[in-house]
C-alpha cells in the first residue's frame, strides 16, 4: 500500500500527510508534570515510534499483536518499535518476548517510568493492558511523564479515578485513547451518522445487552500464588490480601476489588455507540438519574446479571421532554422490547446488542451490522453522507495521532475518536451504573460536579473512590514516591 493511500484511509487529510512527511526530525521537549523537562525527541522523519507495553499477558498480548497487525500495512520502514515489555507474571513477559525479542523487560511498571525519567530508556508512548484496579496509576504516571497513552476500557476503575484521569489528560496535551477497539468500525460510523441524520426519527430511548457473566468470586484463602506471577505487584495500589486461585489473567473481572463484573468489561464498547450516536458526551449539565436491579449484593463478587437504567436531562434539552433513558442488561438478559419485537416478526433480533428506539421506528445493532425497522421504513432511509473519518485501524489511529504529535503538526491532527476526554466521561456513567447496584438505591450524578445524590448519597459516594496503600496514592505530587514518601529505586 503506498503511503497516500494509507494516509488517507487512517484519517489523515491530505494536507497533513505533505507536512507529516515533510518534516526530516522534531524538537518536541516533553515536560514532567510540574513543567520540568525531561527529554527531547529528535526523531528523524522514518524513525519508529519507542512503545512501551504495560501487562502483556492476555489481553494485553492481543494489544501487543494487534498494534503490530495493523502497522503492518502501514508505509516502510517499520514505524513502530516496542521498546518494553512489562508484566508481574513471568510467564507473561517469556511469552511476549518471543515476539519482541530486544524489548528491555520490566515487571513493576513504576520503575520503567523511572528509567523513562532519568533517561536510561528513550519511549515516546505507552500502551496499558493491566487489569482495571491498575488502569489509573499506570495512566496516571504516563502523563505526568508527557507521555502520549493508550488505556484498555475501562479507563479507570473508579468514578473518581476517571475524573482524575480526565484533569491530567487535559493538562498534559498529548494524543491519548481508550481501548474500545470497535468505535473504529465501520459499521458504528455509519449508525452514528444514520442516527444523526433522523433516520429514525427523534431518540427517546436506546437498550443495550450482552450475555457474558463475569461473577460470583469467590475467595480461596488457602491458595498458593504461581511461582511466575509477583502477587504484590499485581495488587499494585489496592489493600494487600491473600492471593486468590486462578484469578489471573482474567478472573479479576469477578470481584469488585479488582474489576466490575460484565458491566464493567463491556459496557464501554457495547453503550458506546449510543454514548456517542446521542452525543453524550458534549452536553454541559449533564445529569443521570441511575437505578440498577440484580441480585443480592455481595461484598466480593460480582452478581451474575445486572440491569441498570439511566434516565439523562441537560439544560439544553427543550424543557418539559421526558429524559433520554438508556438501559443496559448482561448475563442472559435482553432488552424486552427487542423480545416483544422478536415474537412480533418471529425474528431473533437478539443477535444484535443495541437498539435504538425512535419517533420513526427502530434501529439494531452489533459491532458488524446494523438494520432499521419497520422495513417499510428501512426502504424510505437515504444512506446519509459520512461525516465521519474511517480509521485504517483503532491502533493506527492512535499511532498516527502520535506521529502528528511528535512532528508538531495541528492538534486535529493528533486527536482520535476514543480520546480520554470522551472516554472518562463514558467511564463515568458506566461505572455509576455499578455504584448505583452496590449502594442498593437510585441515585442521582451530576457529571459536571461529580457529586452524587438521592437517598443513599452517603453509601453511592464511598463507592467512587477505592482505599489504596501507602505509596500509591493518585496524587500527580506523589506518583513517584514509595510509602516512605522517597522516590522509588
């Protein structure tokens, strides 16, 4: 593929991809975080990108494969080069490395960005595939580093983390993404656009689901940790506990300590396409009433289904209309109106995990198809015409933004579509959903303040944030200071 082309199709205009490709280096200085400088780029023109890779294993190695996959197509030399390799399971690092033989290894992340600090390694991004209990502190230190950072969803683990996250994205100014792989898709663009443009008609409501269940951990005191894996790194900033069996690479999703059960794995894909068809997003005031339904609550695990309602309102919204209501349901549970559309039409239009409900009909969606209804409806529908670019690839997309940045082109040009911004404010209404089923009671978030209220304020408000241990407090003054408050060594 020559290299117009691929510029073309990842989201570069034309006009970018002369300046892009003009410039021979950059002078671009990163800056800590209380503005002190700490490293210049000097990248020649065909220079690969230095990444660092944080948790490796899992998920984290689909990332790793992944972003190699799609640079692939992307114009010679190579433009990406992973310089490191961190994880708290050995096992992990071993297998990683086999693809990235030269990569300097690492398994506490705080001290690769030590090293990043004093100079011993030279990384111009970082990619974070820890589990979600992680998420922010890895972030938060790639940040204050100046560093441009791609996060898997979802951002944080915690309202107040998100927030936080949000603030220091804003101050750092460099390229930055969630890992919700498919707002890059096809298919998402154009239902975004479709509903944009009123092919439904006005949106009142939108369902969301997904069947997976990631619940009911259990803890299993007498467990003996792997002898691969540090189980006090992989803690990180949460109270030490004993170690419990088989919890990694993926089991953590099961506990409220460390993850937020199926809501929390894939809500931030699946309510992303109303999230941002609805342009939720960009509204000021914006404020949810949020219900949640499931089980029993248990203090550990995670329940083994959930159904979350937020009815949303903003100033701008003409006054006296009822909210937008978005609701979401996991581990076996479907929209009803999508089943009473199904015995309707004798369909299964379970297959999807969206559906839009407008004054004009309904749309349903997955990650790969979309479909409007009634089909009388359908057939009257004019495709309208993009308004949105179509990245080559999630990754690249990113990738990309990281290049324009480091050769100081446009700030559009350095943006991508899942950038923190969008995705803090996306994390937010996610995991309030969660607040709202651990506090047993209907609550009110105003996204603008932060502040929760409604019956059970006091509990939903203790829910936002998480106790952490000494010397990981997410504070940008402490990041790089032990328990003793001394810089890590």
């Amino acid at each position: 593929m020559n290299r117009r082309r691929f510029l073309q199709i990842s989201g570069f205009s034309l006009a970018a991809t002369s300046a892009l490709w003009s410039c021979q280096t950059s002078s671009r200085q990163r800056s800590s975080s209380d503005g002190r400088p700490i490293a210049k780029y000097g990248r020649a023109r065909d220079q690969s990108l230095r990444i660092a890779c944080i948790g490796v294993g899992g998920r984290g190695l689909d990332n790793l494969n992944e972003l190699l996959a799609e640079c692939d197509a992307g114009p010679q030399p190579q433009f990406v080069e992973i310089s490191a390799l961190c994880d708290v399971d050995l096992n992990m690092l071993d297998i990683a490395a086999t693809r990235i033989p030269n990569a300097k290894r690492y398994r506490d992340f705080r001290l690769l960005y030590r090293d990043i600090q004093s100079g011993a390694i030279e990384i111009d991004a970082v990619v974070i595939s820890t589990p979600d209990h992680t998420h922010a502190f890895a972030t938060a230190m790639a940040l204050a580093c100046g560093l441009p950072v791609y996060c898997e969803k979802p951002l944080t683990h915690t309202v107040a983390e998100a927030r936080t996250i949000a603030a220091m994205a804003r101050a750092a100014k460099v390229p930055t993404q969630m890992g919700t792989q498919i707002h890059a898709g096809n298919n998402y663009r154009t239902v975004v656009e479709l509903i944009r443009s009123g092919a439904i008609g006005e949106v009142s409501f939108a369902d969301c689901w997904d069947n997976r269940s990631w619940c009911c951990g259990q803890l299993t005191p007498s467990a003996l940790v792997p002898a691969s894996l540090d189980w006090d790194l992989w803690q990180g900033p949460t109270l030490p506990s004993a170690y419990i069996k088989d919890i990694a690479p993926a089991n953590w999703r099961r506990y409220w300590k460390y993850g937020s059960g199926t809501l929390g794995d894939m809500a931030c894909h699946i309510l992303d396409l109303p999230f941002w068809a609805l342009g939720l997003g960009e509204q000021n005031g914006l404020r949810a009433e949020i219900g949640a339904d499931g089980p029993a609550v248990d203090s550990v695990g995670c329940p083994a289904s959930l159904e979350v309602s937020w009815a949303l309102k903003w100033p701008s919204r003409i006054a006296g209309k009822d909210p937008l209501i978005l609701r979401w349901f996991d581990g076996g549970k479907v929209s009803p109106t999508v089943q009473e559309l199904s015995a309707k039409d004798k369909q299964n239009y379970a297959r999807f995990n969206t559906l839009f409900q407008g004054s004009k009909g309904f749309l349903l969606s997955n990650y790969d198809e979309h479909l409007i209804l009634p089909g009388a409806l359908a057939e009257k529908v004019v495709a309208p015409v993009p308004t949105l670019t179509r990245p080559a690839g999630h990754h690249l997309e990113w990738i990309n933004a990281v290049r324009a940045w480091t050769m100081d082109l446009p700030t559009n040009f350095a943006m991508t579509g899942s950038n923190f911004q969008y995705a803090s404010r996306l994390t937010e209404l996610v995991l309030c959903g969660a607040v709202a089923y651990r506090s047993q009671g209907s609550i009110t978030y105003d996204f603008e303040s932060g502040v929760i209220s409604g019956t059970n304020a006091k509990r939903a408000t203790e829910l936002m944030t998480a106790p952490s241990r000494d010397g990981w407090a997410l504070d940008p003054n402490s990041l790089f200071l032990d328990a003793n408050g001394l810089k890590i060594r």
